[in-house]
C-alpha cells in the first residue's frame, strides 16, 4: 500500500536515485522510491549500462582496497596504471571544451573513489573491466583510456545490489508509480502527485529528490531540443526516461541548465529495436571503430576513427552517424584486427556481411555507393603509414597522410582476408540538458535560489557534460551525487 507521508520521497529507481535512497536511510529518514517501470523492467539505464564506472586512483593500493577480490596473478600480470585526480579533471575539460561546471567537477572527481568505498561497505563489488579496457601485449595486460573499474554483474549487477540494500535499509520501493507533479507552493515542495493502481493520489513528504533520468525517451523533446533527425534515433536504454523529472522541476520553478541540445549517442546497430532490449543490454553498441574505418551510404569516411581512445569518442560519434545521409555508417574491419573487436560483434542480433575480397563485401554493403566505397578503401591504404607500429594500448601515432578526413592513430590498412562490415545508426543514451543544483544537490530556482525540499541527481542534472562525454563518468555522477543528494534530503527532513 502506498502510504500518505513519508520523510523523503526519490523519484526514479536507477543507480543515482538509489544512491539518494541509501544516503537518506543513512540520516534516519524514512524513504519511499517511485519507479515507473515494472519490477522487471526496473533500474532506468543503470540495467542497461555495462557497468564501467571512471574512478581516480593513485595506483594498485587504492584499488586493492576498491576490490579486496583482485589476486597475486591479476595483478602480476596486469600494468593497472593509475588515473589521477588531475587525468579526470583534464578530460572532463577536454571532453566539454572547458564547460563543465567547476563547483560539480570538484565533487565528481574529488569523491569518486570515496563513493565507491560508501558503495563497497554496503556490499557492492566491483572488478576490473579486462574484457572492454585492456588488451594483451608481451604476455601484460594493460588498462587504457581511464576506465578501469566496473559494477560485478555490469548494469544488471548494480540494478540487483541496489535492490538488495534497499530492502535491507528498510527502502520503500513501488513499481509501476509514476510521479506526475510536485506539490509545491510558495514554501517550497512537499511531495508528489502519484499515478499507481489506476488512480492518482498524493504522497506528502518533508524532501523530493529528482533521479528519473533525462529526456532522451521522448522523440517530441528530443527533436525541440537536439534539432530535426533526432526523433529517428534509437534509444539504447530505457523507455521511460521521457523528461517527467525534468518536466516537473521546471513547473515548480526551477532553472534549466547546461547543453540542452547536446547528448551521449554512440553507434548502434542499425536494426537494432527503438529501445532497449534487456535480453541483448548493450550488446547492440559497436565500439572497436577505432581498428577500422566508417564509411557512409556515399561510400566516403567522414570521421577520424582514432581521433582519440574510444573511451573519449564513442559518446559524441552516435550524433555524427545520425547526420550521415540515411542515418547509417558502415564499419569495417580485416583479419589483422577482428580478434581485438569486442565481445558485442559477436551477438547473434548483429547485421553484418562477411567476405574474402574487397569487391565482394563492398558489393554487399546495403545502401552504399559502391564504386565509390571500393575507392575509398584503396584510398585509405595507401595513406597509412605501416612503418609505425600498432599498438593498441596507447595512442600510438600510427596515421594516415594525405586524406581530407585523416585517421590519427591505429590506422592499419584493410587488404587481409576476410573482411567484416557492420551496420550502424545512432543510439541515444541520455540528454545533456537538465536541472540547475548547487553543491548540496539542491534544485535551484530561476533566480538562483534553492527551491526548498527539492533535490536532483543523475542525468537530470545540468551543466556537467557538453558536446562530449569520458566513458564510465555517468555511473560516478549518479553514485556522487545521488549520495549529496540523499544527505542533504535526509538531513534536511529529520531536522524539520
């Protein structure tokens, strides 16, 4: 039964209002959890997601204490690196072209690691991401592009955890309720208006915090915001992620903030469902470009696919692909290279063409210019220059000259049978535009003031990614902010 009042109310059910959750148990608050989903469907992205989450870390020390379960042999034969407080401040500038939000980079990076230690002592695992994150190279394993540490289990794996502390913490949680409008007046916010069961009824609370994702479900938004051709994009994640938080907040007052019309969009399959398949996860995405090359239904590439780890490309590559004549690209790869792709190639739902000769797969590339596309490949060869050696663990300046779109690292050249193509469009994974909060995760008006008893953390929240976005950071913002955002909701209504 859902009850009438409660100390604190979260709305969503995802790894950030989950944290928000535990965070206000924590202070003594009772709390109620509104998920619009089905128990089966349940979590928002967080159990679509792989589970890499960007953590900083001075060295093996730190992450031996992030996950006790690492053996002698792990380590012995892995080069783990450390990816420092001052590498996560760097690409959150680089990635945003200096936008990000200072006041909220500090709290993303300074708490990352304590974050995660709050999450372990609740009994959250974590391991290293061997499978996504490293290659072998002379018999070592070695992490690249910042990205070492994901949930155990991925997204489902986190989604699981967090509904097992939740009911060991005595969390309230109600599939199928739908939060439709805050109760608020001039005093503030007091609660929501629920739909559940068929009726809509009132859940009066001292706190609300906001964690029900962005817009990126809602094709009319994302064509307002992101411009024409988005409503074409497919979801990768959840279908309920429509903006109602995001909706809600701004009826009541509060500001709008950041890139509204930017997004995390990767390469997809091309006939991959509208949304998000739980049997498949994120087993539709295609993220070993960088071995190859992307050419569009012209037959011409149109994007340095080693223009930098993927790890700092992938997010803002899914937009590139939607504004390629058709929406689609083509991925290609030869032999020399297809045992580095990723598990994700291998998926039975895959739409790939296979070949022993160039002709022949370029002749079955659907909806390509083939003539054309055959140039571009024989193009492509003879720029790269093979007197570098290929390393995939670095950037390894192994180039092209002489094209009008260059291939920055990673360029081997396509001319060892057999040849592999994979269809892809673009798939949105969340909205970059969202609510204004200050440093305590409050929610802040229009003139720049707290709207008293409202909260906000996860995708909702505004001003920390533009134009890009660091692989993993998604899973940390959620896990630092749904943590402030508890707390300062769990505070706020036991001491009122």
């Amino acid at each position: 039964m859902l009850p009438e009042q409660c100390d604190v109310v979260i709305v969503g059910a995802g790894n950030a209002a989950m944290c928000a959750a535990l965070a206000a148990r924590e202070h003594g608050a009772s709390v109620v959890v509104l998920e619009r989903a089905s128990e089966d469907e349940a979590g928002g992205n967080t159990r679509f997601t792989a589970g890499a989450i960007r953590v900083a870390y001075d060295g093996i020390d730190d992450l031996r204490q992030l996950m006790p379960d690492l053996t002698e042999g792990e380590i012995a034969r892995t080069d783990f690196g450390s990816y420092t407080e001052d590498q996560f401040f760097d690409d959150m500038a680089r990635v945003t072209e200096n936008r990000t939000d200072p006041d909220l980079v500090e709290l993303l990076v300074r708490r990352s690691r304590d974050s995660l230690m709050w999450l372990r002592s609740k009994g959250f695992r974590f391991v290293p991401i061997y499978g996504r994150q490293a290659f072998k190279v002379d018999g070592r394993f070695k992490f690249w592009g910042g990205l070492t540490v994901e949930a155990w289990g991925g997204g489902p794996g986190l989604v699981e955890a967090h509904m097992k502390a939740a009911e060991k913490n005595d969390i309230k949680l109600f599939y199928e309720a739908r939060a439709m409008s805050l109760i608020h007046d001039d005093d503030g916010v007091h609660g929501v208006n629920v739909r559940y069961q068929g009726k809509t009824r009132s859940l009066r609370s001292k706190c609300v915090v906001l964690a029900a994702g962005g817009f990126e479900s809602n094709p009319e938004w994302r064509t307002r915001y992101l411009g024409p051709g988005w409503d074409l994009a497919k979801v990768r994640g959840t279908r309920f992620n429509t903006g109602d938080g995001i909706r809600m907040a701004l009826d009541a007052g509060a500001s709008p903030c950041g890139n509204w019309s930017g997004c995390h969009a990767v390469g997809w399959d091309r006939n991959a469902p509208e949304f998000g398949d739980l049997a498949v996860g994120d087993g539709f995405q295609k993220h070993s470009y960088p071995f190859g090359i992307m050419i569009n239904a012209n037959g011409e590439r149109f994007v340095d696919e080693g223009a930098d780890f993927r790890n700092y490309t992938y997010a803002k590559y899914g937009a590139v692909i939607l504004g390629q004549p058709g929406q689609f690209a083509w991925q290609i790869f030869d032999a020399k290279v297809t045992h580095l792709l990723r598990d994700e190639y291998r998926i039975r739902q895959v739409t790939r063409v296979t070949a022993d000769t160039l002709e022949d797969l370029v002749a079955r590339l659907d909806d390509v210019d083939h003539e054309k596309a055959l140039a571009t490949i024989h193009d492509y060869n003879a720029a790269v220059h093979t007197e570098i050696e290929f390393n995939p663990n670095v950037k390894d300046g192994r180039r092209t000259y002489g094209l009008d779109v260059p291939k920055s690292n990673w360029a081997n050249t396509i001319d060892t049978s057999p040849f592999e193509a994979y269809a892809v469009s673009c798939g949105i994974t969340f909205t970059f535009g969202g609510l204004r909060i200050n440093t305590e995760a409050q929610v802040l008006d229009t003139e720049g003031m707290p709207v008293s008893g409202l909260y906000a953390a996860g995708e909702l929240v505004g001003g920390l990614f533009y134009f890009n976005y660091p692989g993993g950071t998604g899973l940390m913002s959620g896990t630092v902010f749904g943590r402030i955002a508890g707390t300062s909701a769990g505070q706020a209504a036991r001491s009122s």
